[in-house]
C-alpha cells in the first residue's frame, strides 16, 4: 500500500474499477430497496399503522426522498465517491464531520442489514408452515436468518460483478411475480361492485391520524432506505458521472411508482381489520392474500419473498463492506478491513464483519424482543434514523460543495434550492416521525429505539473528536474518496477556494 509521504494519508489499495455497468447500478439501487420487499415487509404495517392509504404513505415518502436523491445526483455528477457523504464532508466542513459522517452511514447501512434475515426468518417460517412441519416459530426464525447470511456472504465473497449479476436476476423475477398477483387481484375486484375504487389515495381514510401517518411514513422511508448504496460502488463502476446520475433518479421514481400502484391494489384485496390482526400476530399479511386469490400459489410469493430479500441483503451488505473498506483504507478503521482478496479485489474482512454483526445482533434481537417482527420493526425505525442523518448530510455537502469546491458548477436551484429543502425535510421528518411518534410509542419498539439510537450517535460523534484530538495525524490527508473529484482539489482548508487561493470575506 502506498503511503503518502506529507499526509501520511493511504492512497492506494483501490477495489477493482469498470466491473459495474448502468444496468448494474441500476440494479443496486432497484434491487436494494427490493420491488417485492417494498410491498410484503411494509403493507401490511403501514396499514396497522396509519390505516388504508399504503399508497399515499408511499408518494408521500417518495416526495420526502426527492431532494436528497437530487442532491446525491448533482454530487456523484462532479464527485462520485466510494466513501459518498463522509468524504463529501470531509472536503466541505473538515474530516471530523467526514469521520462522523462515515460512521452515520456505516451504522445506517448496517442496520438495514439487520432487518433483512429478521424478514427472511418470518418468510422461512412461512414455508415450513406451509410444508407442515412440525419446526417451533423461534427455531425457524434462527435458522432462516442464519441461512441466509451464509447465502449472501457467499455471494458478496465471490466479488461485485457476480454479487450485481446475481441482483438482477432476482430482481426480474420478483417484479413480475408482484405484477401477477395484482392482475390476479384486479381481476377479481373488477368483477364486484366498488371493487375498484382510488380510496387508497383519499388522505380522509387515514383512520389512525397524524401520528399514525408519520409513523407509517418511517416505514415508508425505510423502503427507500439503500437506494444510495449506489454510491459507494463509485470506485468498481463504469464511468460513474455518467451513469450514477440519471441511474439513481430513475431507479427511486420508478421503484416508488411500483409500490404505489400495486399497494392500491393489495389495500383493495383485503379488509382493514383483518391486516391489522395479520400484523397484531406477528404474521406478514401478504401471504394470507395471496392464499386467499392464489391459493397454493402463495408458495410462489414465498420464494419471491425470498429473492427480493437476498437482493437486498447483497446491496445493503455491499454498501456496509464498501465503507468500512474507505474507511480503514485511510486507518479510521482496524487495518485489515481494508484488506483486497484475489483478482476480484474483495474486502473479504469487511465483508464478514458485516454480515458477522448481522448474525449477532439479529439473534440478540430475537432473544430480547421474542418475536420476530416487533425485531424488524425496531431495527426499521432505527434504520430510518441514521438513513435521515446521512441524507442531511448530504445536502448540506450539496449546499457547500459547489460553493467552496467547485463553484463553477453552482446552480441556484440544484445546489441550493433542492438541498435547502432536502435538510428541512429530513430534519422534520427525525422530529415527527422519530422523536415525537416513536417517543410516545410503547417502550418496547418506540422509545427504546430513540433511546439506543440517540446514544449511539453520540458515542459516535464523541469517537470523532477523540481522534481529533489524539490522533490529528489521520484526519490530515484528502478524504476517503474512491473516484477522483472533476478537478483536483488539495486538502481543504475553511477559507481558501478549490485553488488554494484565500477567498476574501
């Protein structure tokens, strides 16, 4: 690895470039947030939660999304960067605020992460009830989820070009499963009266109020929670200022557009209150609907259930190995993390550790909460906080870095307009959702979960200023950044240009 002589800063050890054409980013961020999962995770709480109007809480989440995804387009344009936000701030603020950010989006990654085998244990519990097998709930959860992780770090081991291969595969057969069962459910309805009906969209049907929409607003937000994985595949994809652009917007309007439209029809299939007792029982209400229109057919959205989990799983643990890699690429992190394997250039240490915390953390969460569940559901709100953090994050680098860096790139709507808007919607979007509906939530999955997250936070921002403080020497160097800037930029100083050159007051 090389060493830079006057930072002491690695600059070296880069993954493996030009592996990740368009369809494959566009596959990340499609198959991260998951078609299917969006739908199976997320309807039926969402309706527990704020009543019949699932697809209004998804174009609501949509529209919360859109100046960060605008935000992160216009940076990745000029700056695609494996280390994204962290390195993004880092040259805008100072690399503490970088440090602090990388963490951020280490756990936001993570976390989502966790929640994937919880939801692959409830499906595989399904299946075996399905087969008759005389397996305990818990049992069946602990083996799915442990299945699982072996499953996808086998796949993340063997590189990211078969990783996103993989991703589009199970992409493609999930959607058009999801796309059956609501021809199937249309087809039905179309043939009562009032069957078809645009309710759904009627915001008035939101039975459980405005704490009810919020709360079902950070289910929402977590659908789209990974979408920006994408940008830590800067540094393995094929011209990244090209394609990570219009890949990311296209993917979260087309993907929203998706859940919109089929959770109309899954609201029409079903009556309120047998979602809500689905959901009261720890069950996924998808799979008494489709037994209901499919019959055994249900099998069949068991296993999409199962793709569409497994895609996710690859991208969020992707994005999780591919920080932590920037990150102890530049000695913020235990050296062998930044470790390459093979010709493939894998981050074999980071990858396990990610899936490792996965495993631990997930078990821990069944043996506490005892229902697997009431532990998805805690790590989705968790998820939802640290993916708010990172999206503020990212549009104030959107505010500063076409100020500070690159000002003749600034444009006032998209680099000030957007990500003012971006930073008031997500900060109000952690006050509603998060401190207000969760804090007034029963302990047990509320606020337990502001609890945890707030210190967790803090014990990370107080981690930044320790190395601040007793080890300066590895926040001198440029940011952990995978892809070079448009214009080479030296280490930035509060008050100078993207020249070096001391701006005047």
């Amino acid at each position: 690895m090389d060493i830079s002589a006057d930072t002491g800063t690695a600059v070296a050890s880069k993954l493996k470039p030009d592996v990740i054409g368009p369809l494959g980013l566009a596959a990340l961020v499609i198959g991260v947030t998951s078609p299917a999962i969006g739908l199976y995770a997320m309807w039926g709480p969402m309706e527990a939660a704020a009543g019949p109007v699932a697809p209004l809480v998804f174009l609501a989440a949509l529209a919360i999304n859109l100046p960060t995804v605008l935000s992160y387009a216009s940076l990745n344009r000029h700056a695609p960067s494996a280390g994204a936000a962290a390195a993004w701030l880092w040259t805008t603020i100072n690399p503490t605020t970088g440090l602090v950010a990388g963490l951020v989006m280490t756990s936001y990654f993570i976390m989502g992460a966790i929640t994937v085998p919880l939801m692959f244990g409830l499906f595989f519990r399904d299946l075996l009830d399905w087969l008759h097998l005389p397996i305990p709930g818990m049992v069946a959860l602990v083996a799915g989820l442990l299945i699982h992780s072996a499953i996808t770090a086998w796949i993340c081991l063997r590189g990211a070009e078969a990783s996103v291969k993989t991703t589009i595969r199970l992409m493609l057969i999930e959607a058009v499963v999801v796309f059956a069962l609501s021809a199937t459910i249309l087809w039905v309805k179309a043939g009562q009266p009032g069957g078809i009906n645009l309710g759904p969209f009627n915001p008035l049907h939101a039975s459980q109020g405005i704490g009810g929409f919020w709360a079902a607003i950070l289910l929402g937000m977590l659908c789209f929670s990974g979408f920006d994985v994408v940008a830590t595949a800067a540094e393995e994809s094929l011209a990244p200022r090209e394609h990570l652009p219009r890949v990311v917007i296209a993917g979260v309007v087309a993907v929203a557009l998706f859940w919109a439209f089929n959770a109309w029809v899954l609201t029409l299939s079903t009556p309120p209150d047998k979602v809500i007792a689905y959901n009261s029982q720890g069950l996924s209400a998808i799979t008494p609907v489709a037994r209901a229109y499919w019959g055994w057919g249900e099998l069949i959205v068991i296993a999409t259930a199962f793709t569409g989990l497994t895609a996710i799983y690859i991208g969020t643990i992707q994005g999780a190995s591919r920080l932590i890699f920037a990150l102890a690429r530049h000695k913020l992190l235990p050296a062998p993390f930044a470790r390459l394997q093979g010709d493939k250039r894998v981050p074999r240490a980071a990858v396990l550790a990610a899936i490792g915390i996965c495993v631990v953390i997930g078990l821990a969460s069944l043996a506490l909460l005892g229902n697997g569940v009431d532990a998805f559901v805690w790590w989705s709100n968790a998820t939802v906080f640290f993916a708010a953090l990172t999206y503020t994050g990212v549009n104030v680098a959107n505010l500063l870095y076409f100020r500070r860096v690159l000002p003749v790139h600034f444009g006032f709507v998209r680099n000030l307009i957007v990500p003012m808007i971006g930073v008031g919607l997500n900060l109000y979007l952690i006050y509603a959702a998060f401190f207000s509906s969760l804090w007034s939530a029963p302990f047990r999955t509320g606020r337990s979960v502001v609890i945890v997250c707030v210190g967790l936070f803090l014990f990370q921002v107080v981690g930044a200023i320790c190395v601040r403080l007793f080890r300066p020497n590895l926040l001198k160097g440029m940011a952990p950044i995978g892809v070079d800037p448009e214009t080479p930029l030296p280490l930035f100083r509060p008050g100078t240009s993207v020249t070096g050159v001391r701006r005047h007051p």
